[in-house]
C-alpha cells in the first residue's frame, strides 16, 4: 500500500512540475515573438492548433494556454482562469475526507470578429471522487 501511494505521489509531483515548467516558458512569450522563438522558448511546438480566416491560427499548450497568431507572429495570449475554488472536510465514517468545488474559464484564442466558445468548467471533488461538468 505504501509503495502505491509514493508511486501516486512521484505522478502527482512530476505532473506539477511540467505545469509549472511551461508556465514559467509560457510567461516568457509576449506579442510580436515571431513562430520560431515561440518554439524554441516553449521547447516543443504547440499541442493543438485552429486555423482561422485572414492567417490567423491559435495555438494550444494543453487546454490551459493558448495564443493567438497571425502571419506566425503572436498577437495575443490567454491562459485557463479559476474563478472559484473551495475545499472543504467531508464528514464520513471512519473520519472525514476532503472535498470541494472548483471553476475555471478555459483558454480560448480567436482572432477579432470570431464569436466565442468560452468553456466553464466545474468540478466537485468528494472523498469517493469527481464530478466533472463543462
């Protein structure tokens, strides 16, 4: 059980740490950095990318971070918002576990005239597991 649960945690803390090394790239980016310095500031190139009208394309860094270029020149840059995030003791038999809320307005890059499709995601966390809406 204890071999588990050191494997869980190493997973848990490797994944935070990839988080937090492509936010410290994604920081570094800022309008006018053409494709290529992008690129080789981020390490890799993007996850996903949507093409739109009149060279515009957006490009994803998992679904937390985006940009928007055009003509391979960043124009802007979005990254996934919390709006809320609540933890709570869960009262169960046997002691109590942890719970709570959390919302988030996902990335989303769009050139000007695009209707948006912001996505709202809400997840409720219990002791037994998650709930996930969008």
């Amino acid at each position: 059980m204890k071999s588990i649960l050191f494997k869980a945690s190493m997973i848990v803390m490797a994944t935070s740490f990839i988080g937090c090394a492509t936010q410290k790239h994604f920081s570094r980016i800022y309008p006018g950095m053409t494709a290529e310095q992008v690129t080789k500031e981020m390490k890799k190139g993007p996850d996903k990318t949507n093409l739109f009208q009149e060279d515009y394309s957006a490009w994803y860094y998992g679904t937390d971070r985006c940009l928007l270029m055009k003509q391979g020149v960043v124009v802007s840059k979005n990254q996934t918002e919390e709006k809320r995030n609540v933890e709570v003791i869960v009262p169960q038999a046997g002691g109590s576990g942890f719970g709570g809320y959390k919302e988030e307005i996902k990335a989303e890059c769009i050139p000007p005239g695009v209707a948006s499709n912001a996505t709202t995601e809400r997840t409720i966390m219990t002791p037994w597991g998650s709930i996930q809406t969008k």
